[in-house]
C-alpha cells in the first residue's frame, strides 16, 4: 500500500508546467488534488515515473463567476466550489452534485478540473459538465484549445487530453432563466462509487410549460449519457408534467453495463426512478424560480 | 531506481519540522516515521477509513492521499496538537472521554481532528455548533468499527458545549 517510486516536478509555473509535461509526455502525469490518483498509486494500480504538481504553478486557483457561469482553475478545491455563495447563485447544480462526490474531508484536497479529468464515468462532476453543455480549457506548448464535455470524455479513465496538454480550467454555464435543476444517486452508502447517478435541467417557456428536459447519467456507460427528455415531457407545466413517461423513455434508450455492485438491469431501474426524481425536483424548482422572477421572469434572479 | 530525497520543512503543531524523505512518502507516513508522531493513524491507505485525518492550513485531509513534499511549507495539525501543552485534553477530547465515544481507538485521532474543525467552522459561522445533519454529513468519511457512532455524535454535539463554555470563560463569546 505504498506508492511506487516516481520522478517528482513541482513547477512554479503554467509555462514550466508545459515544458515538463511536453519532456515526460506519456510517463508523465499531473498532479492536483490527487484524491483520485494517489489511491491508485498506492494500490499499485497506477505508476506514472513522472508526478508534475500543479499546486505551486501558479494562475491555477481561480474561481470566477459571472452571469454567464462558472469558471473552475485546475487547483480550485471542490469543497470550495460546493461553499462558495455566488457559484450557488448562478449554477446551483455544483453544490448538490459536489455533495455526492466522496466525503468532505476528501473534498477539501479534491479538485473539480480533476475529477474532469480523471474522466470516471462514475464521478458526478463530468455528468454535470456533459448536461450543461460546459467546457474545459485546455493548453499546451504554443496552443490553446477549448473542449466541450461530450469531446473530452474518451472512455472509462480516460480524457482526450493528449500527454502534453494540461487542462487549467473548466466552464460550467449559468443555470438560464425559468430553470431548474436537480441530483440524485443511489450507492450502497453515502459518499462510496455511485451505483446510478442522475444530474437533470428543466426549462420552462414563457407560459411556464416544460421547453426543454435533460438527464445526465453517472455510472450508466463508460462517458457521461446525455438523453434530451423534452418530447416526453409532453410540454405542460411542470405541476401537470407525468414525469414517469421521462423515466420510461430514458429505461428505453439507456444501455446500462453489468458489474459487481448492479446488474444492467436494476441499474436500468434505478435510472428510471432517478429521472423522474430529478426532472419532477427540476421542475418544481424552474417553476419557483419563475413564479418568484414575477412577470420580469428570473431576471432578477440574476 | 534510486530515488531523490528531498529536504521537507513544514510546521507541525505550531512547531517548524523538517526532515529527509523521498517524493513518494505519504504524509501519513512522514508523521509517523520521520516525526515520529505516532498519533496519526493508517488504517486503508486509500482514503476510505478517515483514521490519518489531520488539518492541512485549518482544513482536514487524509494525510494518506497526500504526498509529505507537496506538504513544504504548510502548516500541519495532528492529533497531539488538539491538547494543551501541559499535555491536558482539548474541548473535543474531553467530550469523546465523557461520551465514551471510543472503545478501541484506533480510529479515535481520525475522528478528533475531523471533529475539531467541524465544530470550528459551525462555530465561526455565528452558531452554536453543527446541527445534526452536519455532524452525520462531517463524520461520513470516518469509520469505526467499535461504538455504533451514537456516543460520537453525541459527543460532537458535547464538544461544541464545551467550546462554548470555554469561550465565556474567556470572555469572548456570549
């Protein structure tokens, strides 16, 4: 249960970061958090002869949010994302799913740009990341590319992030006017491996009917699923919505996998239950949030 | 392969550290073995059971799934910094002892540093301590095998007493 031993850089820069990266290339891997990594190394699992810590880089530890979203540095904490009272004004969805991801104490190191890229298909942020449509930064020697959630997620534990590159931060879009969003898992206890996990978004029109319904599912498929509901939904107000209709349209498209915590067909089960949890808790609250815009709809909200 | 040592200089306790050790030296095991600060405990060396708690800059981490290098220059607090330095017991020890909220105590050093800064941050969030809901959310990551956890949340709630009666004592709360 000890580590193996590995060549340690600790840059004091993004661009020093990059030079390392770019020399080390496939045996090299960054370090953030490691809340992920380092179990894997001391189990042997993992063994890169490389670990570049992004802790002193520098320019990492940015949290900004405007009312266009949020936007997470490679270094930022997840329990600083879940505490933070502007993050929660304006994407509200982080702080319920980051209240899922492992316990406390282990996100006060853990960090969110991370866990994107440690691309767990059970990890909670990258089904967010996948349903809101966000973002991750991505930049390496002399480039800069901007990926979206549905391209950078490659496979089970694994981004597209080519060995050179470094990912420094990610962009999770504000929740829009008259929305709603909700989370929901099952796992054996709180805090383990999600055995389903459900991350939805409601919009409602201008007369407060459902425009649009999205679940991202966790631990359904080697990527986060994305299934867009809306047709489902039947376009009535949330109130008046049968959301089980979404729960059996979502059964029907889903190709849960069999392991050892779930058959594929109770994971099924429970993505079905999970829909309907999350899309009837979305759009309760879009209905709340454009109950109380009053007329300016959310706007003042914002 | 033969491995770079590095000179590690932190704070502990309050107290400026330092020792040599290699890159991949858990911080667990710097406590340990290179402090000889046995307080610290290692149950899983993966992150599950909570024993190797300590406060890294205030806030609890698994010091198991952190690296000692990556510690340079911060400031670590372990169980045996959490009483006086008469070797009296803190606030969150003394309730643990009047709750009885640990049998063996292999997984009491964990728990007592979690403890401490859960009802640290309630507290310096203007309340009295954690409500019930907080303490099951704070002591989630924390296993014990033992006591069935009833007398630790008790307990929990039994320290932020004690806090606070300490802190009138001193004046500096109402």
């Amino acid at each position: 249960m000890k580590p193996p031993p590995f060549t340690y850089h600790s840059p004091s820069s993004v661009e020093e970061t990059l030079d390392v990266l770019a020399e080390t290339g496939t045996d090299g891997k960054v370090l953030a958090g490691g809340q992920s990594l380092i179990p894997l190394m001391n189990m042997r699992l993992a063994a890169p002869a490389h670990l570049i810590d992004i802790n002193g880089a520098g320019g990492l530890d940015v949290l900004r949010t405007s009312d266009d979203g949020v936007r997470v540095g490679a270094t930022v904490r997840q329990a600083r994302v879940e505490r933070d009272a502007e993050v929660f004004r304006v994407q509200p969805l982080l702080r319920w799913a980051t209240g899922f991801v492992a316990h406390p104490v282990v996100r006060n190191r853990g960090t969110v740009v991370g866990s994107l890229a440690h691309a767990d298909p059970a990890g909670e942020l990258p089904a967010v990341l996948a349903l809101l449509d966000g973002t991750i930064e991505v930049v390496s020697r002399g480039a800069r590319r901007t990926v979206t959630g549905r391209d950078f997620f490659a496979g089970p534990l694994e981004s597209s992030l080519e060995p050179d590159e470094l990912a420094v931060s990610a962009f999770f879009p504000a929740l829009p006017d008259r929305a709603g969003a909700s989370f929901a898992e099952v796992a054996r206890r709180h805090g383990d491996f999600a055995v389903c996990g459900a991350a939805g978004l409601v919009e409602l029109d201008d007369d407060l009917r459902v425009a649009a319904a999205r679940v991202a599912y966790v631990s359904v498929g080697p990527n986060p699923v994305v299934l867009d509901l809306t047709e489902a939904c039947g376009h009535r107000s949330p109130g008046a919505t049968d959301w089980t209709r979404a729960a059996d349209a979502a059964r029907g498209r889903l190709d849960p996998g069999a392991d050892i915590h779930a058959s594929a067909e109770y994971r099924r089960h429970l993505a079905g239950v999970l829909t309907a949890r999350v899309l009837g808790e979305a759009g309760a609250r879009a209905h709340g949030a454009a109950a109380s815009g009053d007329g300016a709809h959310s706007g003042a909200l914002r | 392969m033969s491995e770079d040592v590095y000179e590690i200089r932190l704070t502990v306790n309050g107290v400026p550290r330092s020792a040599r050790a290699p890159a991949r030296r858990l911080l667990s095991d710097f406590l340990r073995h290179d402090l000889g600060l046995t307080g610290t405990h290692v149950g899983c060396e993966h992150g599950v059971c909570g024993c190797c708690t300590v406060l890294l800059d205030g806030a609890p981490v698994r010091s198991c799934l952190m690296f000692a290098v990556s510690a340079r220059a911060h400031e670590v607090t372990t169980v045996e910094g959490l009483g006086g330095p008469d070797g009296s017991l803190g606030p969150v020890q003394r309730a643990f002892q009047e709750c009885h909220a640990l049998q063996c105590g292999f997984c009491t050093p964990g728990f007592l540093v979690a403890v401490t800064a859960l009802v640290r941050d309630a507290r310096a969030a203007g309340r009295a301590g954690p409500t019930e809901e907080e303490v099951l959310e704070g002591i989630s990551g924390n296993l014990c095998r033992c006591t069935g956890y009833q007398n630790i949340v008790k307990a929990v709630h039994r320290a932020a007493d004690l806090m606070a009666e300490h802190g009138a004592e001193d004046g500096g709360e109402p």
